[in-house]
C-alpha cells in the first residue's frame, strides 16, 4: 500500500506481533464500549497468506500486469495480495481483475504507490522485477485477536479483526 499505509494491517515489521496490556495495538482501541478491546488484556496480530492462491502464467513489468494460469479465482479489485517466486515478494493492492489478467497500478485506496515491484522500492525506483512463470499470489490474511467488551453476555469475549474488501476498499 501507499508509501507503507498507516493500517494496522500494512506493518510488515513482524508477521505475529503480541501487545502486551499496557501496550497499544494500532487494530483495536481499548475502551469500555461494545467490541473495544479491555484495559489491561493483551491481544494478537496475524500476518500472512491467506487460501492456496493462484500462479503466475505471464508477468508483464512496467506494464503492471499478471496474466494467472487459473481459468477463474475469487480475487477481486481493491484485494491487497501478495507475490512471491524463490526469489522475491511483494504486497501490491488489485486494481483490476478481468479475463484471468491481474493489473496493479499506482492508485487505489489505499493504493500502490508505483508499479515497480522490484527491491527495495521506496515508490521512486525506475526499475521493475519480473516474476517468473508459476509465481504465487494469494490474497493476504491480517487477523488480530483480543478480548474485547460484550454486553450481549454481559462481560468479555474473544474477538477477531479481519482484513477484508469492502467495495474495493480493503
């Protein structure tokens, strides 16, 4: 996402990150409201792959296209996903999915700030990499656990936070 995004699912400094009571996890607010996470209880943040994915047929660098191998998927616009053959990875949000060809322009919310997946990419490098035939993609997981307030039971309950795409929008 651009520039790195500020969602807590767009830190990829560690893929399991634990918060301990006093420490503030950036998915959920602690509060005494409905759903809000309780003061004191520590919580879990889950990156990674989610499903078994697609492979690659052709990559077409700078044009931002990935044509898959799959005759139909349930990757969809605005789906952020992750690449990856033995060689590289990387996180590129869905701009368009038609016809088995995959397009991952520099827009969208919240968007790829270029089209250039090589790396490291700091949203300014001119040079692209290739991925080559029967790379991965998969729509990535972002999960965070923690207890939070419900007063449908009248106390606390196990809650989790998933990333998902809602018209586009992850």
């Amino acid at each position: 996402p651009t520039g790195g995004g500020t969602a807590w699912w767009a830190n990829w400094n560690n893929a399991v990150v634990g918060f301990g009571g006093t420490q503030t996890d950036p998915a959920v607010a602690i509060g005494t409201a409905e759903k809000q996470r309780v003061s004191g209880t520590d919580s879990l943040m889950l990156l990674g792959g989610e499903g078994s994915g697609v492979s690659v047929n052709v990559n077409t660098e700078p044009a931002a296209t990935f044509t898959i191998n799959e005759a139909s998927t349930d990757l969809q616009a605005g789906d952020v996903v992750i690449v990856c053959d033995p060689d590289h990875a990387t996180l590129m949000q869905i701009t368009s999915y038609a016809g088995g060809t995959i397009t991952h322009a520099a827009s969208g919310s919240p968007g790829n700030c270029t089209t250039d997946l090589n790396f490291p990419t700091v949203c300014s490098s001119s040079a692209s990499y290739v991925f080559a035939t029967n790379s991965q993609i998969t729509r990535l997981g972002a999960a965070d656990w923690y207890i939070g307030n419900n007063p449908v039971v009248g106390g606390r309950s196990l809650y989790r936070m998933d990333l998902v795409n809602v018209a586009g929008v992850p």
